[in-house]
C-alpha cells in the first residue's frame, strides 16, 4: 500500500512588545513524500523538498520519475499535488499589525500573534484528498510583580472581522491584568480541593489520557490504559474523545495527512477506556478501521498516531457536584514528567487561584501537582457541564522528534478533590 501526502504551509510567530519593538519568526514548507506500507507495520518513507520536480527512488521499486518521492501517481495526483504552491498563505497584513502593536502598548503586556495555515493533498497514488487548516491566535502575556509568567490565548480571525478580533484581545488583556491584580498570598492553604476550570485543563488530558491512547504507545506495553481496556477507570459522567468537530478555534482538517478521514476517537467513553488513536499503519495491525489520526509534522516525517482536538467533558444531564468551599485553580499548567506506565505526573500551575468560601481571590505560589493517574482518573468529580476551548498556534505537541505539531484541547470543568493529587510549592519556578 503506498499513501502519498503534499503540503504547502506557513508557520507564523509575531512578537509586539509594549515598547513598541517586535520580532516576527516565519517558516515556509513545500515539499511531497511517499509511504509504502508492507502490512506488517513497517513503513519505508521517502520525501522531496520544495515544489515537485523529481523523484527520490525508493527500495525494491524501479520507477521512472514522477512528480512524488519514486511514486508512480495517477494524473489527477499530479495536478493536485503540483496546484498546492500557488494557493495563498495566511500573512499579518498592516492593518492587523498596527491594531496588535496599538493594544500591546496600549495595554503594558506583549502579544504574539501565532498562526499555522497548510494545505495539503493526501490519499492513495490512485487519489487524493486536497484539505485546508487554518489555526490563529493571539497570546497575552506578561509577569505578576513576583516574576511570574502568566497568560491569556484567545482565536484571531484571520480572514474575519479584526474588529471583533481586536475586542477579544482586549478582554484578554483585561483578564491577564484582574489576574496580576489579585493579592498575594504566600503561604499554600491545605485541604483545598482542585478545580480544573473551562478551558484551562486541556495539556492535564492531553498527557493523562491522550499520549496512552495513541496506538503505538497504547500498543507497546508502556501505556498504563492499555491493560485496562474496556475497564472502567473514571466516573461514568467522564467522557474524553479526540478528533470531534471543535465548537471554537479548536485544530480542524477534513482528513489526516495520510487522507483517511477524520472520525472522533472515544477515548474514555462513560468512564471506560476506549478505542485508541490510529493511523494507517497501527489500524492494520490491530484489525480495525482507521480513526484518522495519522499526522506529521510536515512532509519530511512518516504519518504516526497522534492527537487532534481533545475534549474531555461531562456526559449530558449529569448534576456538577456542589460548589467547594476553599478551592484552588490552577491556571497556566504545564506539564513537568509523565510516566506513561504507570501514570504517575507532576503537573506546574504557574498562576494558582486560590478561592475562598466567601468569594476573595488570592494569587498562590508557583504549585507543582503530584499525582497518579489511575487514582485520579477514578476520582474525579463534575463542577459544571460547560466546556470551552483552547490551544496556541505557537505552541503544540512533541513526541518521537516532531514538535510542535498544532494540538487544540477543550473542557468542562473538572473537580479533583481534595488530597487526590499533593501539591507542593515549587520553589525553582
């Protein structure tokens, strides 16, 4: 089987800082591969850089040169594939550098635009699927007077209405400030459960759920998930899926970059581990269709499983628990370490909110977050139905060398107990 993918994309980072300098990072990539597949999980993969001319020979197949990697392809895959460089990338236009370095001295923070716009053409040497993504954002970003990092992200529209842009930057902006403002409380109240709110959970299910789910992983023994397959190991409120259609900003892409179409993967479904992510490669070992997660991060890497756009909600008519008394939310949270084995992690909130049974707010010390992930999935409580969105266009995932790949998350709230997960001051941060 021989999966040919071609790409044509722009990733753009613009820095404006409040006093008015800027930085602007640009990478372009144009260029086509070609993955044979023997059916037994190997994949001999061969790529060309830039716009399609010659071939790359690949083993045991004598092919005269095509416009693809050593790939004989049908006609309508050359035109495709030889269409892809004039089509139009994503670029900050004047008006929206002006509006963003206008807001970033305006509002003493600096702001990032971020943005990753590719097409592609992806499918079979027989046919192929052409797909357009598209993902903008805009960071706020700026320290608290003790020197911490702290942020806001929210979607620019980068073929919409700036002005409506332009108002969500602001309100950002707004809430990265309320945020600085908050008094500083030094020492770490205890017994406070967690609350992961709206939005702002999404790298806690990545790693916890999303990277043991991948089929390679979730395939090679070192997955803490994979041996409880179809066991339930959450509430039955919980449900995690990948590659759903995002209500927001999330990653969207109508096929995978090997041209399977994208489906939603069910992670954990009613607290039960599910079906893992696949690309072509894992799908066939495992006997089963493709969920469409094959991905690269562009087209000098093979296609491996990994995540799109994950959400981890609450199932419909499920009552959230009632309102905690003290309670901690951790914003900015990063992951630390993860064992995919065992499930063991060691999360950082850079920002923690510390909330109080009569309403004050209190900005907490850098915390780190230690916890098991069997233990934590299985006690989890809901704190509320609504979910929102979020991911970086700057940002994104890494795993076997191909970072960052763009990955959007999104969640409804989520409410860890307290005494399910040891919090410690982290005191390098």
């Amino acid at each position: 089987m021989i999966r040919v993918f071609a790409e044509h994309a722009r990733r753009v980072a613009h820095v404006h800082r409040p006093d008015g300098t800027e930085r602007s990072d640009v990478t372009q990539a144009t260029g086509c591969c070609a993955d044979v597949h023997d059916g037994r999980g190997h994949v001999t993969h061969r790529f060309s850089d830039g716009p399609p001319s010659t071939a790359v020979p690949l083993p045991g197949v004598p092919l005269p040169a095509v416009p693809l990697p050593g790939v004989p392809v049908a006609a309508s895959v050359t035109a495709a594939v030889r269409a892809l460089p004039g089509r139009e990338l994503y670029e900050p236009d004047d008006a929206t550098a002006k509006t963003l370095r206008e807001l970033a001295q305006d509002g003493g923070v600096e702001l990032t635009l971020g943005a990753y716009h590719q097409h592609v053409a992806a499918g079979t040497d027989a046919a192929v699927v052409t797909d357009e993504r598209l993902v903008c954002t805009v960071e706020a970003s700026a320290r608290t007077p003790q020197g911490v990092p702290c942020s806001e992200v929210v979607p620019w529209a980068a073929f919409g209405d700036p002005a409506e842009s332009a108002a969500r930057v602001a309100a950002a902006i707004d809430a990265l400030h309320a945020r600085r403002r908050l008094p500083w409380r030094e020492d770490v109240p205890g017994g406070c459960d967690l609350v992961l709110l709206p939005g702002r959970a999404g790298a806690f299910f990545h790693e916890l759920v999303g990277h043991p789910m991948e089929a390679d992983v979730f395939a090679s023994g070192t997955s803490f998930l994979a041996g409880r397959a179809g066991r339930r190991v959450a509430p039955e409120w919980l449900h995690v899926v990948d590659g759903d259609e995002p209500a927001g900003h999330g990653w969207r892409a109508g096929v995978d970059d090997e041209g399977t179409p994208r489906r939603p993967a069910v992670l954990i479904d009613r607290g039960r581990v599910g079906e893992p992510l696949t690309d072509l490669a894992t799908a066939l070992l495992r006997g089963a269709d493709p969920t469409g997660h094959g991905r690269r991060l562009d087209h000098r890497h093979p296609a491996i499983a990994r995540m799109t756009h994950t959400e981890a909600g609450v199932a419909p008519g499920t009552a959230p628990s009632p309102p905690p008394g003290d309670w901690i939310a951790p914003f900015d949270l990063q992951l630390q370490t993860m064992n995919l084995a065992t499930g063991s992690f060691v999360f950082r909130s850079h920002t923690p909110l510390h909330h109080t049974a009569d309403g004050t707010v209190h900005r907490l010390p850098p915390l780190d977050l230690y916890g098991e992930g069997p233990r934590v999935l299985a006690g989890l409580e809901p704190a509320g139905t609504e979910s929102a969105g979020y991911g970086r266009a700057t940002k994104g995932c890494g795993k076997l060398g191909q970072f960052p790949l763009v990955v959007t998350f999104a969640n409804a709230g989520i409410r860890l107990p307290a005494g399910l997960v040891t919090l410690r001051e982290a005191r390098d941060g």
